[in-house]
C-alpha cells in the first residue's frame, strides 16, 4: 500500500510493541493500553501507521481498563 503521507510505495512493514497513555496528569492513574500492531512505515517520508484491535479501542474509547 503506498503511504498514506506523501503517496510513496517504498513501505515496508515492521512488527510493533506500543503503549499508550492517557493524556494529562489524569492519565497517570490510568493503565497503559498496551498494542502488537504491524506497522506500515514510509521509507522516504518516515510516516508510520498502524490499526488499534477492537478491543483496545475500545479500552480508549470509554477510558475504562479491558
Ligand atoms: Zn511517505
């Protein structure tokens, strides 16, 4: 797939370990919502993409742990 940045087709993907916090000091007392994604990265521009799993975005959505 040519990147969703500046349209190359020199991608490449990669396996991911991501953590996401919640922002802001209300999200030190949140727990990390923790992703594997396979990540597309752009080669030329170094814009990277991934999907979130439904139920971690779910997690996101309502801010309540899985
Ligand atoms: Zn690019």
């Amino acid at each position: 797939m040519p990147c969703n940045s500046c349209r190359s087709i020199n991608t490449r993907t990669f396996g991911g370990e991501i953590g996401m916090h919640f922002p802001g000091l209300k999200g030190l007392d949140r727990p990390i919502v923790f992703v594997f994604p396979k990540i597309q990265v752009c080669l030329d521009c170094s814009f990277a993409g991934f999907q979130i799993p439904e139920s971690e975005l779910q997690v996101l959505r309502q801010d309540v742990p899985a």
